[in-house]
C-alpha cells in the first residue's frame, strides 16, 4: 500500500515523505506513542529463553564496578543466575538479542510497519531488556535506529559532540566522555528515532514491577569498502572474458634497456593499466550485485526445507491458504529479476505483478493465486521449489 500521502500515528502525524526529507538521516525525531498500547511483544522470560537457543545471536553486556564487560550466548539458566535480581549501581547489566524478526511472526509483523523504508536498508528488529540503571553506555551507531519502548522506561540522552574519543580495552564501542544536550524519558508506544553517528545513551527505569525493555528496528548501512570488496569477488564470477575486446599476450616489442632489472618500470605498468582499462560493468550488474548482496542471509542464518509433497498438492494447498516468506527470508526486486536469499529468477507480466505483492508484503493471499489461476508453469515451478527449500511456507 502507497503510504507516502497519508499521514501516521507512527511518525507523529508526519507523512511518510516529510519524514524521509526532514528527519531521516537529518536529525532525531520523538514521537510521543507513536503505537498506541504497545506493550511489547514478548515477556522478559521469553527473550532470555531466545538468548538460550543455539542459532540466536545474543549478548549479555554488564558494567562492573565502571568496568565494561560482554558476554555472547547461547546462554544457560547458570548464565543469568550470575546477574543481581534487584538494580544494583555497581552491577548494571543489559540483555540484548538480534533478529527478533526471524523468530517470532508479530515482530515480522511490526517490521511492516515501516515500509516506507526500502526492504533493501532493513537490518533486523533487535530486543533489549534491563533492570532499572542498565544499558550499553553511551556511543554511536553507523546507522539509522528506531528505539520503540514496550514495557517499563528509558531514559535517552543525546549528544551533538564531535569528540568521538572511545574507552580503552573496552569491548563495546562506549565513549570515553559525553556531553547531554537533550533527554527524553520514553514511555510504552514512545519511539526515537536516531540518524546515523548521532550520540546517545539509554538508561533503562524500571516503572512498577516491570523492567525496560526496548525494541531497535535498525537498517543497514554497508561500509563503501564492503560494499567494494563484496562487488569485486561477485564480478570475479559473472564477469566474462569473452566479452574484453583482448588481442593477445603481453606484448613488449618496444623493451628498452633499464639500468635496474629488478624494477618495474613506467611502460610495464602503463601497459597493464591499459589492459585493466577494457574492464568495465554496466548497471544491470550493479542491479544483480545488489540484489544477490543484499538479500543474501546472514552468515547463523539456516532454513529448514519443507515436507517433499508432489508439485500439484503444494498447488492445492497454496490456492486454499495462500503463502508467507519465511521469517528468515529476505526478497527483493529490480525490474523483472526477482532476488530471495541471493537466487535470482527473471518473470514478466503476471508472475512478477504476483512474485512483487510477495515481496512488499511478505505473503500473497489464497485470493491473489486464484486470482491468476492457472499459474504459469515456470511460477509455479519456482515457488515450489522455494518451499522446498524452506524459503516460502503456506500460509
């Protein structure tokens, strides 16, 4: 659905497109319950049983005494019985755990909220829980955040400091000092939303009997060196000499003399210059790059295949029920080239009207497939073998 003229409660009454050109990587923006009766999503116990699963990514980070400590999970029940039950200033202490998204169907769910971000700049919806005083310290983050609170508060702190000095030997990015240029207490269904390399620091109150716990939806932003590396090893592979206009081997017939036969001297490199000069990509290589790179599952991530059944009972039961990506899934699109998990596949007409509600929306309703029944054959095909594999599951 096309938000970008509607205003939302989410952003506080800002349309999509005025946040894009006023806040989004500009400046912070607090909204003031931005999801009504948002209590969160799952209760303390529940995350900690998260950090104990063994393909969760998790962390424990304690501050001891103003030393500061972290731990990576699974975690085991000895794990927590280490921390103090009650708020102690001189044992605080966070639990944080990554793709919350991957696990739990509502968090997928809440990510959809925030669709007027490209799927392409989507990280993962990252939990925290803390006890009164808890939290990571402050620093900065390479990326854009926003900081929803369920369940008890936070207090924020922002900073405009330039000096980005950062604690020795400590294992977290913590800064070293910092300036408090504004604070904002969040309350349940509060969210901040925080630019990149923007100062700030959480501190978690506790407010009755419930402890803070907040929930980060950050979107990625590679490093341009990563972004290099990772594009050069994907040209190694789809870059295809043939297509070089070559005449041969190294030539030299113009070698002169040199006084030192161990140097590399000025022809030779401006020869191979000119040679590596024939290289070159266009745009449609940069699309395919992106879309294998940027859906491509994180390294912990692994699917599970589906119960082989015969390609006509998946048909049934998909017109009856309808699909959904997988949790883990990421799918995106450039054109007519359709990318979910970095495999490509190439539809026109139909097919791609249909394979792009799966991917803006992450499901295609029972209505959508008996809509456009019978499916083309090479669709059909190809979402079989996606729930084969694990990528796509009835609805």
């Amino acid at each position: 659905m096309n938000t970008k003229d509607k205003t939302l409660q989410l952003l506080g009454g800002l349309t999509p497109e005025e946040f894009l050109a006023e806040y989004w990587h500009k400046k912070p923006l607090l909204i003031k319950n931005a999801i009504p009766n948002f209590t969160g999503l799952l209760r303390p116990e529940e995350l900690a049983g998260l950090a104990c699963e063994e393909d969760v990514q998790s962390r424990i980070v304690e501050e001891i005494n103003g030393k500061w400590h972290a731990r990576h999970g699974p975690f085991g029940d000895e794990d927590f019985a280490e921390l103090p039950e009650q708020p102690d200033p001189k044992h605080r202490w966070t639990l944080l755990v990554q793709s919350v998204n991957h696990y739990l169907p509502e968090a997928s769910e809440l990510l959809q909220q925030f669709d007027f971000i490209p799927h392409a700049r989507l990280d993962d919806l990252m939990v925290s829980y803390a006890p009164d005083g808890g939290g990571v310290g402050p620093h900065f983050d390479s990326y854009d955040v926003f900081l929803l609170q369920g369940q008890g508060k936070r207090l924020w702190r922002i900073s405009e400091q330039t000096d980005l000095t950062l604690v020795e030997g400590a294992p977290l990015r913590i800064l070293k000092n910092f300036d408090t240029t504004q604070e904002w207490l969040l309350e349940q269904g509060d969210m901040l939303y925080l630019p990149p390399h923007l100062a700030h620091w959480g501190i978690a109150v506790s407010s009755g009997n419930a402890d803070c716990m907040t929930y980060s939806i950050g979107f990625r932003a590679p490093k341009e060196q990563e972004l290099i590396t990772e594009f050069l090893g994907f040209m190694q592979d789809k870059l295809s000499i043939d297509q070089i206009t070559l005449t041969g081997r190294y030539q030299d017939a113009d070698l002169t003399l040199q006084q030192h036969p161990a140097e590399i001297n000025d022809a030779m490199i401006q020869k191979v210059d000119t040679i590596l000069q024939k290289i070159n990509w266009s745009r449609q290589e940069i699309a395919a790059f992106l879309g294998t790179y940027l859906s491509e599952p994180k390294p912990d991530v692994q699917f599970e295949p589906n119960r082989k059944i015969s390609k006509r009972n998946f048909a049934d039961k998909a017109n009856n029920k309808g699909l959904v990506l997988d949790l883990k899934s990421q799918m995106l699109f450039t054109g007519t080239t359709f990318y979910i998990n970095a495999e490509a596949a190439d539809f026109t007409g139909v097919s791609a009207t249909l394979l792009q509600t799966l991917a803006d929306n992450r499901k295609l309703a029972a209505k959508d497939l008996t809509a456009a029944h019978p499916l083309d054959e090479h669709l059909l095909q190809q979402l079989y073998d996606w729930y084969l594999a694990g990528f796509i599951h009835y609805a």
